[in-house]
C-alpha cells in the first residue's frame, strides 16, 4: 500500500500517495479524481523499479484549496508539480503521468520546464500544442454563441456547478462518471441542451455502476469531494484565458522528451471536435512519442477503465526510458 505525505511545497501543501523506490514517476489526476485514480498504476510502477508519486492536485481531497479563480491557473499547477519533483527527487528530473486535467499539466510542464522532467506520459487527452486563442473563445463561439450547451461553459460562473455538485455529490458522481465511460450507449451524454440548463439534467443513473467502479470506490471519492467541496476542482476550468497568456511565449517550442499517450475509441476528451487524427497532430509537437494507442470502446477513464491494458503499455515504456 502507498505511504501518504503531505509536501511542503512552500506556498502550499499537496498530498502525495507514494509506493517504491527508484526513478520518480509523478502521476497527476483530472476531473473530479483524486490520487486514488492511480490506484491500478501505483503498485505496478513501484514494482517495476519507479518511485510511484500521485498527488491530489491543489483544491482536492488532501491538499490545500486556495480560494481565488486565479490561483487555479496552469501557470500555479506547473509549479505545483516541480515543487513535487524538488521536494522527493531534487538531484535529477522526474517522470510525469497525467490522466484528463493531469494531461495538459504534465504536458505543458514537460513544455515550459524541459529540464525539470525527463519523461512524459498521458491518458486522454493529447498535445496539440499551443493555440492561437483560448479555448473558451473557441467553446463560446462553438457551442454558447448558438444556445448549445457545453460543459465547460456552464462551469465559468461561479458558485453555479459547484452548488449543482455538492447539493448530491454521489448522484453527481456517478451519473458524470458513467456518462463518458465506455460503458455508456451511444447518446448517454446529451447534445440537445441549451447553454442555460444544468449539467446533470438527462444524465443517467446507472443500475448497476460498471464493475470497474466499486460501490467502495464511490465511497472514496464522495469522501473526498464531502472535504474538500467542487470549488477548486471547477476553478481550473475558469483559467482558460490566464492559461493561454502564459502560454503563449511557448508556442514554437516542441515537447522534446520520450513520451507516452493512451486514449479511448469511445473518449470524448479524445474525439471532442472530430477532424483529423488527433495522435498524428501530436506526432508534430511531440516528435519523440514513442507509444501511442488508442483502446476499442474504451472512454474518458483510461487507467480506470482498464488498467491492465494500460499498464501492459505503461510499464515497458517507463522500462525502456533508461
């Protein structure tokens, strides 16, 4: 079983569950996760020969949640990380693991602190690099502008999807989770919403949960999510703008080091415009990306969905890094 410990970072603490000894592997969660999304991963690469790091990203369960929208921005989760990496491993450049959110942290870490971290992998979510403007001009134009609901809009005002969340933390987790699973039939997740209504509204219930997720495992994270509320997990959402002004100095700048990514048929993370090949976009910006798999009807949980499959993928690249 990991070892947990709270990390003085300086300017705040994060909880890091930690297994093994060897090389530093920090693996960083996304939306609404916790440490506990690693629970497959962390035993294997500590087995393996790694030092297996995954945190609660600041705003989660047992790392501190600043209050302002801004101390959200990627700018302040790139630090968080490097701070991990100087706290458990200051000699030599640690490895990054991200999964959903976790994704575009370890990438743009990986990015703007090419020394710092030898390695990247993530789950979901690829690099596509630096855009020409923020995503939310892009969502708002897209979806808002014609009276379509998206997600990621409806997060921007304050206080709205939180009070939506916390009013049912379990109902709530349970019906985004199945929603963008694998297991959800085609059409879970609705289209036909207009940008005023609630997230929740015609999402499912499912009866039975996927085995995947245990009824001990919702235990966890709506344990979590009781401590630390759904402030600062939103909060991250609301930075799009902050993000791409930090950013933006980076945008010519490829991600140099061995990398790893594994998504799903069935992710909508992974599928979210549609076009062209997402993974021979990404060959562009990240032109050392050794591994890269997408798993037939697999969704939004990539390492939860299914581990062994992952791991089968994420061991020997983390073996093969030397």
């Amino acid at each position: 079983m990991p070892e947990f410990r709270i990390l003085n970072l300086g300017n705040l603490r994060l909880r890091a569950a930690i297994q093994g000894q060897g090389p530093l592997v920090i693996m960083v969660h996304g939306f609404p996760e916790s440490w506990y999304s690693w629970r497959h991963q962390i035993g294997p690469v500590a087995e393996a020969g790694f030092t297996a790091c995954a945190i609660d990203v600041r705003g989660y369960g047992g790392s501190d949640r600043p209050h302002p929208v801004e101390a959200y921005a990627m700018e302040h989760m790139v630090a968080d990380i490097a701070g991990v990496a100087d706290v458990l491993q200051p000699d030599a450049p640690a490895i990054l693991l991200g999964h959903d959110w976790g994704a575009p942290m370890v990438w743009n870490a990986a990015l703007t602190r090419p020394e710092r971290f030898s390695a990247v992998g993530a789950l979901s979510v690829p690099y596509l690099g630096v855009g020409g403007r923020p995503f939310s001009e892009i969502f708002n134009l897209l979806f808002t502008a014609k009276n379509r609901f998206f997600y990621q809009a409806y997060f921007q005002a304050e206080g709205v999807a939180e009070a939506e969340a916390e009013a049912d933390v379990r109902g709530f987790l349970r019906k985004f989770i199945y929603a963008i699973s694998g297991d959800a039939p085609e059409g879970t997740w609705p289209n036909d919403k207009t940008a005023s209504d609630p997230l929740l509204l015609g999402l499912t219930d499912p009866d039975p949960f996927p085995a995947w997720m245990s009824e001990a495992d919702l235990d966890y994270y709506e344990s979590q999510f009781r401590i630390s509320g759904l402030r600062g997990p939103i909060n991250r959402y609301r930075n799009h703008e902050a993000d791409h002004a930090w950013l933006t100095p980076f945008a010519e700048r490829q991600i140099l080091q061995p990398a790893f990514f594994v998504s799903g048929t069935k992710d909508m993370a992974f599928n979210m415009f549609g076009g062209a090949d997402p993974i021979e976009l990404m060959r562009k910006k990240v032109p050392n990306l050794r591994i890269a798999d997408v798993l037939e009807g697999c969704g939004h949980w990539t390492q939860q969905e299914r581990p062994e499959e992952v791991n089968a993928r994420l061991i020997p690249w983390l073996k093969g890094l030397g």
